[in-house]
C-alpha cells in the first residue's frame, strides 16, 4: 500500500523561501536520493487562499509518494539528513510534516 509524505510549509509573516532554488536544486535532490528507495511521485503546490477567500495557512505544499512504509523508512534512513539539511538552503520556515496512507 503506497503512503504519502506530506511536507507543508506555514505562510510566515517575513518568512524566507526561494521557489526557484526549491524547484530547481531540492527537489532534484529528494527525486535523486529517494526514487531509488521507492519515491513515485513528487507534486508541489503553491497554497493560494482558502474556500471562504482568506490567506492561505500554508504557503507551500509538497506530496511525496512513496511505494510503501517500508519504502519511506529505507528512504529516511538512507538520506534524511542530507534532503533535511538542504532546507535550509531556501527557507527559513519550518516545515510541517505528515505521513498519511489512502483509505
């Protein structure tokens, strides 16, 4: 059964982050380092409001598919220390994380 991290990112008053260097180097990284280890699929989403019209809570959203729990386990093991030391290279907002499975 696949499982999904999700990594959300709050929309912080005078917070940093950097969508080209995210896109362009993270990203890369986390594809390089967990496709390997059972990564499928990587969606980013830019968070843009809320239904009643407000500010959107998180600014960025990012799915990562994974083939299983055992597969995101290997995956942390493996790399969690260089893919989460990376964030500090575009952001200084700390990300919000959670695992969900389908139901």
């Amino acid at each position: 059964m696949t499982v999904m991290m999700s990594v959300l990112y709050p929309d912080t008053p005078g917070g940093r982050f950097d969508m080209d260097y995210y896109l362009s180097k993270h990203i890369p990284l986390v594809k390089a380092r967990w496709e390997p280890v059972g990564l499928l699929e990587v969606k980013v989403l830019r968070g843009t409001g809320t239904p009643q019209g407000g500010p959107a809570p998180f600014s960025v959203v990012a799915h990562l598919t994974f083939a299983s729990a055992e597969a995101l386990r290997t995956a942390l093991d493996a790399h969690s220390a260089e893919v989460f030391a990376h964030i500090a290279r575009y952001t200084d907002i700390t990300p919000v994380m959670l695992v969900s499975e389908p139901v």
